[in-house]
C-alpha cells in the first residue's frame, strides 16, 4: 500500500517504496497443517470474540510454513497450501473457490491466485473482508518475512473463518478474500500493484457480483504492538463513521483515528467501481528513519513476529466482528 503520489527510491532495495510523502494530521479527540502445530493452537474464543492470542499463534505457524511468500517462489506455493488446509471444511461443501489469473509483470507474466472462501447469510447482499497473502517481490532477496505486512491479516482471516464456520451469518453473507499480488513488483504505480484485488473487481464487475457487495473491508498491517488504526481518506465516509462507532461499541477508541491517511491499497479498484469501501491499516510502523519515513519496520527485515501482538490481533478481530454486526443492522 502507499499513502501518496510522492515517490522515491529505496537505497537498499533499488525500488519505489509504497509509502512516502504521508499525510498525517495529529487529531485532538506444505499440502496441510502439520497435526502438532494444529494440536498446539489455543481453544476458541467464547461465543461472540475471535482470540488474539489464537490468531498470534497461527501467525506463527504460517510463518513456519510459509516465511517468505513472494510470487512464484516455493513459499508462495507453501502459503496457498496453509490456507487451503485450513478451510478444508470450506472446500469439501463447494464455499472455496480459486481464482486463477496471469498478470503482466515488470519481471514478465507472473501466475497469481485469489482465494474466496464464502459464508452464506440470511439476508440479500456480502460483505467482504479482504488480506494479501504473497511478500515484496523486490524484497524476495533479504530476510523480509512480513509478519505484519501480509501474514497476521491472512492469520486473521483464516480465524474469522473459524468463527463464522461455528457460527454462521445471521445478516449478509461474508466473503474472506485472500488476494495476491498486492505489492509491487518494481515501483508503485497504478499498473505494478493491486494486481489480484483489480483483477477480482473487474470479473465481479463483468459477472454481476460488485453490485451485491454492501461493503468490501481490507485489514492490513494491524497487528502494530502499537496499533492506531488510520481514518483513511480513500475510504467511504459512512463506513469510517462505522468503524468509529464499531470502536467506541468494542471499548478501542484509543486504536484508532490518531492519524488521518489517504492509503492506496486493495481497496482502490473497488471504490473506483463504487462499491463503498473500508481500509483498516496501522500504516505507521516503528520509528520512522530517513529511509522509511512510514517506519524503519515497513518493508525491511525487522518486520517480525516480535513487532506484533496478541493484543493488537485482538482488537482487530474485535472490530471486524463488531463492523459486520453494524453493516447488517444499517
């Protein structure tokens, strides 16, 4: 994702960062899971929650499996197999589908895959919750594992699936996209990024399914130790009211609305076809450097497992659950 126009390179990598000049205003208010990994996750959270801490853990073991996630490498392929295990149950009643597409590239034509795990309701119309899976290709050449930048949102669709699979929605079906090819492949521009999440709103644009879409949410880069959730600009206004209103509802007002951001991420190609859209993101994250001016964790080697926490997955899951119950009662 990026929050601006402004672009510059990055010195150790050679490529266009996808956050530069932000606008920030300070507001005064394998094939399948191992059994032992799946033997060690936590029990599920009481009736009502998504644990924090399960969707820690499972960070982890997704980070086991799949540490380096960029497209076309063994990773990658390790990645779609840890979440094809997990939603086994999904894929055995016909609610999984592949999205397989061909994207041109700067690196050439590159095989990327969507997954769409779907979750009927009771009422006419989905609402959808959306993560990239893959890592920065350009970054394919370091220690870059992002824990937080693509692997703990993937964590946490995968136990809002848990959720929703133990109880099912009793308002507008939930769709978990996990979408690939959201980062550059070499700089950021409207052609070299988001390359699932526009192919995916054009062939829903095409087959009639944008028009059933209440509200399309992206989480990503929330599992920040020091979590505050931006009021992104890009973003449809009476969703951002929702989510303030989701916060104060979930006791998190303090996670939230610090900073005021305009993000360019996987919700762009949804809003540019007028589906009111949702990007939940902690753009900001660690301290920033001349380098990283978003933070010196963004996009770097330090982007690990310790950078993150329960607690921020916690809040997190909290106000997913939280948006979904006020998009069914709105």
């Amino acid at each position: 994702m990026q929050t601006s126009n402004d672009r510059v390179p990055h010195p150790s990598t050679g490529i266009i960062g996808r956050w530069v000049g932000r606008t920030l205003l300070t507001l005064a208010t394998t094939l399948a899971l191992l059994p032992s990994a799946q033997a060690q996750r936590p029990a599920a959270a009481p009736a009502g929650h998504i644990s924090g801490a399960a969707t820690y853990n499972l960070t982890k073991e997704f980070l086991a499996a799949a540490p380096k996630r960029f497209n076309g490498s063994p990773g990658h392929l390790a990645a779609e197999n840890f979440i094809k295990a997990h939603f086994a149950p999904e894929i055995a009643a016909g609610r999984f589908e592949t999205d397989s597409f061909s994207a041109s590239t700067p690196a050439g034509q590159q095989s990327l895959r969507n997954y769409i795990v779907r979750y009927p309701g009771k009422k006419d119309g989905v609402i959808v919750i959306a993560s990239h899976y893959e890592t920065n290709w350009p970054l394919r050449d370091i220690n870059f594992v992002g824990a937080n930048d693509g692997a703990c949102t993937s964590a946490l669709l995968m136990e809002i699936g848990a959720y929703l699979r133990a109880h099912p929605p009793t308002g507008y079906s939930v769709w978990l996209v996990f979408d690939d090819g959201e980062e550059a492949v070499k700089n950021w521009s409207n052609s070299d990024s988001l390359y699932g999440t526009r192919h995916l709103a054009a062939k829903w644009s095409q087959d009639g399914t944008l028009g059933k879409i209440k509200a399309f949410m992206v989480a990503d880069m929330i599992g920040d130790r020091d979590l505050n959730i931006d009021q992104d600009q890009n973003s449809t206004p009476w969703l951002i009211d929702l989510l303030s209103k989701a916060a104060k509802n979930t006791g998190h007002t303090s996670s939230v609305f610090k900073n005021v951001t305009a993000v360019e991420d996987d919700h762009l190609p949804f809003q540019k076809r007028g589906v009111p859209v949702l990007d939940i993101i902690d753009i900001e994250y660690g301290p920033p450097t001349q380098d990283h001016p978003e933070g010196g964790y963004h996009h770097t080697a330090l982007d690990t497992i310790d950078k993150i926490s329960p607690q921020s997955l916690q809040t997190a899951g909290d106000l997913f659950l939280e948006m979904i119950k006020l998009i069914d009662q709105r």
